[in-house]
C-alpha cells in the first residue's frame, strides 16, 4: 500500500467510526495544539475515553501531497452542523503504517494582543 493508499484509508476509517483499526503503528504518535500523544494504546484509550469528540466526522479533502514516507493533507472535518474545524496535517509513515501524525489547526479565541487592528 503506497502512502497515498495509507492515508485515504485513516480517512474511510474514521468516517465508519472504525478507529480500533486505524493503520497506525504500536509507537504511533500525535501532535495538535492539544499536545503529543504517544504510543498507539494510549491514543485508542483517548479516543474510546472521548468519542462524542472524535467520532461523527465528514471530511473534505482540499489539497494533498504524497511522498514514498510522508504526506501532507488540508481538509475540513464536519461533525453534524454544529462543529468545523479546518486542518493541515503532516503523515509521516513507516512499514505500512503510519508512525506519526503533526496536526495544525485553531483551538480557539484569539487573545486580544494578537488580534489585528483594522487599518484607519
């Protein structure tokens, strides 16, 4: 299975609510803005702990690129109407399965200091 094929099946997986049978290896691990989740049984105990916040997704693939080991995809995750969340991730992969995942996205307000000011 090229990484293309790896990818794309994470994807089908979550969307079936599948996530027992992620392609994800034993030393699998995840960074967000959440922080890094090491190890595949502990990123499984986090989603099974959590599933009203990880299962129910539709995505919408925008943009990919796919090397022999890595991989980059932008997409948008929809979960019912009530929730959006915009995505860039970087899939890096070993073996058939994917090793590590770096997860870029927007967790919330902006803090005041960093918000723009509008030009006058």
């Amino acid at each position: 299975m090229n990484t293309e094929e790896l990818v794309k099946e994470w994807f089908e997986k979550w969307e079936k609510g599948d996530f027992l049978n992620l392609p994800i290896s034993e030393n699998f691990k995840h960074t967000s803005p959440f922080g890094t989740i090491d190890g595949k049984k502990a990123y499984l105990d986090l989603v099974k702990e959590n599933k009203d916040k990880f299962l129910g997704y539709v995505f919408k693939l925008h943009d990919a690129f796919y090397e022999e080991d890595k991989a980059c995809v932008r997409y948008t995750a929809k979960q019912s109407n009530d929730f959006s969340l915009d995505v860039s991730e970087w899939y890096y992969v070993k073996d058939n399965l994917i090793e590590k995942i770096i997860a870029y996205y927007h967790i919330g307000e902006i803090k005041e200091e960093r918000k723009l000011s509008e030009p006058e």
